[in-house]
C-alpha cells in the first residue's frame, strides 16, 4: 500500500515527510488506484435517491503559452494525466498568448457551461491578478479562477524528484551537507507577492533537502542566478545545484541550467504530481467559491 497524497494546504507541510510513495507507484497499485478513481467518478454522477446529479464543471487548463514546441507537448502530456486521473471530468485548455486556443476562444466554445478555470502558473502576479478576470469577463463567462498552483507540497515533492533524477544525492554526510545549497530558479515578476509566493516555496524546499535554498530569476526580480551562486559561494556553499521551478523547458529553464555550474533539474514538466495538483486545485475551488459569471467591470 503507498502512501496518500498529501494534498493539504501549504501551511500543513510538515518538514521532513517525503512523499516516497506518492512518486513511484508500484503497478499493482496504479491499477487499483485508477478502478477507485473511476468508480468515484461514476457514483458522483448520481445522488442517493438515484437521480441524476447536475454536471461538474468543466476544467479549464490556464496554460501562459511558448514559442517553444516542448511547452505545448507538456501541457498536452498533463491534460492527457488529469483526464486519467478523472474520468468523465471535461477538460479543456485555454492560453494567455502565443498559442491556440487562447482561453478567451475556449470560454466562447463552452458557452453558458460553468468552468474552472485552473492556472498553470507558480505564483500570483498580473496574469493570475488581471489577465486571466479581465479574459473570463470578455467572453461573459460562467467561472470560478483557482489559486496558482504555488507555493505548495506537491510542487516541492516534485522539485525534489527532479533534483534526485539529475544527481542530487539522498543522503549526505554532515560535512557534505554544510557545503551544499539549492538555487531555485524562477521566472521572476515585477509583482512583489509572486516573489512572496517563490519565497515560500524556497523555505519548504529547504526543509526538504536540510539546506540552504535561494530563490533567483530569470528576469523582472533579483537576485539572478549568477547573483545567487556568488552569495552562496561566499557564505561556503561550493557543491551548488539548480532547480528548475518552471512549468516546462524554455529559453528561461536553459538560461538559469547554463548559469549553475553543479547538477541542473529539469523542470516540472508533466510529472504525474502535477496532475494530482491540478485536480486538488479545482476541487479546492469547486468547495470554497461560489460560482459567478464574470463581469466586464470586474
């Protein structure tokens, strides 16, 4: 039997609980995983009288977009795992820019449906604050907007997974332990909660890996990643690695990898807790928000 998902809140991470279990599901358990989630699916469609519950709302995936074609394939890859993961949910995906469907078009197509609308975004900032509202008040659309996806454990579990997949070590000596340090390399914004929010993120990952973790941008915000090495080689941090807080590879991930001279993650690409997060952020919605339809004034 695996360990549970820990799919609490962020102020419920207790440092030190790995998620071993969470991150690699024997077979057995993957089947017998997917028949319960199936068949919960199935039994919320009908009420205890046996009638014919109203319709979920659909999920709608609130993807940036890239220029990058790998981008677009890890989103496709999630909205495949979370369609997995939730059979019956529709799930949809909608974008800010540079890729189709934009979320206006997307919104358009469900027509008076309801739907949540789940960002694929790490922090709040102008996207989660103004352009995914004012785009849901556009096309007249009924929605509830969920929290971004950080800070969270999910994420931080992942982070981990990431770093151990590029070399990071499991255990370490305590001599090894005060000459090692993690630069969590994010995109960066102007908006000083999205710094709050990497922030957060940072310290949980600390208390992950028992060390020092400095939060640095790709651009917008400081300290850089070269900024950030410099510090961390200065208080005695030499065996320095690179975390990848970005949702896919790109031209920012490259950059931030280039500049670390020790182990470089990937990003968190589909990794399959990022469905998981993805499904607890629009449950979470669905319980705590009423549903409204977006005014243009809003």
């Amino acid at each position: 039997m695996t360990a549970s998902l820990p799919l609490h809140d962020e102020s419920d991470h207790r440092p030190g609980s790995p998620l071993s279990g969470g991150v690699h599901l024997d077979s057995t358990a993957q089947i017998m995983n997917r028949i319960t989630t199936r068949l919960a699916s199935r039994l919320s469609l009908v009420s205890r009288d046996g009638t014919p519950r109203p319709a979920r709302p659909a999920l709608v995936l609130v993807a940036h977009g890239s220029r990058d074609p790998r981008t677009l394939a890890t989103v496709h890859t999630l909205i495949e795992r979370v369609r997995e993961l939730r059979p019956g949910l529709p799930v949809h995906l909608g974008h800010i820019e540079l890729n189709e469907p934009l979320l206006p078009d997307t919104l358009a197509a469900l027509g008076d449906s309801e739907a949540i609308l789940v960002p694929l975004l790490l922090s709040r900032g102008y996207h989660i604050k103004q352009d995914i509202p004012d785009m849901a008040a556009a096309a007249d659309a009924r929605t509830r907007v969920a929290a971004p996806l950080g800070p969270h454990p999910l994420l931080v579990e992942t982070l981990y997974t990431r770093l151990v997949e590029a070399g990071w070590p499991t255990t370490m000596t305590e001599a090894e332990r005060r000459e090692s340090a993690v630069v969590l390399a994010a995109a960066g914004s102007r908006d000083p909660d999205a710094a709050l929010d990497t922030g957060h993120t940072a310290h949980l990952l600390a208390d992950r890996l028992g060390v020092p973790v400095l939060p640095a941008y790709a651009s917008a915000a400081t300290p850089t990643v070269p900024e950030a090495v410099r510090t961390l080689t200065s208080r005695g941090r030499t065996r320095i690695a690179l975390a990848s807080y970005f949702t896919a590879p790109g031209r920012f991930a490259q950059e931030c990898a280039d500049a670390i001279p020790g182990i470089t993650a990937a990003p968190l690409g589909a990794h399959p807790l990022m469905a998981h997060l993805i499904l607890h952020r629009y449950d979470q919605t669905l319980a705590t928000t009423p549903a409204h339809r977006a005014l243009a004034s809003a």
